[in-house]
C-alpha cells in the first residue's frame, strides 16, 4: 500500500521543524528526573495538557485553581461560572489521565480508540447517552469553538475517518511530528463527533507521539504549546483544511512548533520537581 504521508515530509520547510521538535523531545527524555521520577512528570504534563486543551475549546482556568479544586472533591468551577465550560475541562482532565488504556485499542483499531476518548471527553456534554462514540448523524449539529468554518457532512466524515484508519494501521515512515499533524487536522476538520472535537483531535496527536516513540511516557505537554500558539491556530488549521502543500505545510510546522514549546514545558516541570526534591 501507498505511503500516503511520508511524501509530507519533504515539503518546504517541514524537515528542519521536525528536527528542531524532535530535539526539543529528547533534550528533555534527557533530564536526569525522568530515571526515578517519570510517573510524576507523566501526570503533571496530562493536567497541563488538559488544561490548555480546554483552553483552546474556550474554556480557561488558571492551572493552580483547577489542580486545588481536583483536589478538593473533583468539580471544577469556572471564574465565569459557565457550567458547560467547567465540564469540558473536566473531560478534558478524565480523557487526559485515562489515555494510557487507549494506547493499546489505538493501535489496533484506531476507530474503537477515537470513540472511547469521545466517550472520556464528552460523557457530561452530551444528552443522549447514545451519542457518545458514534460520529455525528445526518443533520446533526456541530461545535466549531475555534472557528475554522464548515464541517464535511456525515458521508464524508465516515469515509475520512475510515482513510484515516488505514493509514494509521498500515504504517508509514513520516517522522511522528507529521502523521500526529495530520490526526490532529483531520480530526479538526471532520468534528467527527459533533462535540468535544477539538479536545480528542488534541489527544489522539499526542497519542501518535506516544505510541511512534518520540515521546514514549507522555512528558511533553504540546497541546500547552498549541495554546501558545493560539493567535495562529485556528489560522493554520484553516490553512490545512483548504488543502495544497503549502496548506498542509504550515500546519505541520505549526504543530513542530507546538511539541517544541511542549517539551519546554515537560523540562519546566522536571525542574520543579528536581527543586521541590
């Protein structure tokens, strides 16, 4: 079968961000705290990466008020108290800290994977309990926080998410930075689901970084660096949804960049701990 995306990664620009992230990556697979003390690096980066992931789906909370009300009993109250806002969150934290039961299912099957981080992420969103995991229906509506534009309608989204199963299946020799971009925009592009996209097209990248083996324990946080980039995200998710390689190319270095600013937070993170020691 045709590699579909390694040709990616010859577009302009691309390698050279590849490489910067990927160096970002392992100078901080490299940080001394991560021989004894991984574990916690693992779980802070899923708060903050639940967090920011939240954040782009406008729902913000400073990241020690939301670790004291975990704390507290788990309900997250918004400074605006937006009910529906302090549930995305609290999808966002369920489906960050449970993302390593979906490692297995996601390579195997990486539609049954996509529906159980709905599931994580939308389970206090949605009305119909049967709504969780299916893609949206005919006529159903769709969330667009981000403001990207139109959905495809249903056919298509069964059909691109089927594509992008084989793809992922089969294999292919991008460099993880790449093929995670792709999951990400396409999954930004279809809103599958119709609710909570953005937050599983977030973690379904960074389970691409995981499972390819560039940041194999989860200690990077790149959706805390997509919030950096906020100003430029929805306009380089545009850019990919409109197609063409330079299009596509600019997403791509726009998610380079994110693991880059990703893994800097994963190094802020060993620090505190090598410092809190």
């Amino acid at each position: 079968m045709t590699d579909l995306l390694a040709p990616l990664g010859a577009l302009p620009g691309v390698e050279d961000g590849v490489a910067q992230a990927r160096a970002a990556v392992d100078g901080l697979l490299a940080h001394r705290v991560l021989r004894r003390r991984s574990a916690e690096v693992t779980a802070e980066s899923a708060l903050r990466g639940a967090r920011a992931s939240a954040e782009l789906d406008g729902a913000g909370i400073e990241l020690e008020r939301l670790r004291g009300q975990l704390l507290a009993g788990g309900t997250v109250t918004l400074p605006s108290r937006d009910e529906r806002g302090a549930r995305l969150v609290e999808g966002a934290v369920r489906l960050h800290a449970d993302l390593g039961s979906v490692l297995v299912a996601w390579r195997h099957s990486p539609r049954q994977a996509l529906a159980r981080l709905h599931v994580l992420a939308a389970a206090a969103l949605v009305s119909d309990p049967d709504a969780l995991g299916r893609p949206r229906a005919a006529g159903a509506a769709y969330e667009d926080p981000v403001e990207i534009g139109p959905a495809p309608d249903p056919l298509e989204v069964s059909a691109r998410l089927d594509g992008l199963a084989r793809v992922l299946v089969t294999g292919s020799t991008a460099p993880a930075v790449v093929v995670a971009a792709v999951v990400h925009g396409e999954l930004m592009a279809l809103r599958a689901f119709g609710t909570a996209d953005g937050l599983v097209a977030r973690a379904a990248a960074r389970l691409v970084l995981v499972d390819r083996g560039l940041d194999p324990k989860a200690v990077s946080a790149p959706e805390v660096g997509h919030a950096e980039l906020h100003s430029d995200y929805a306009e380089a998710l545009r850019a990919y949804i409109s197609g063409g390689p330079e299009g596509v190319a600019r997403w791509i270095l726009h998610c380079a960049e994110a693991v880059a600013l990703g893994a800097r937070e994963g190094l802020a993170v060993c620090e505190a701990i090598r410092r809190s020691s």
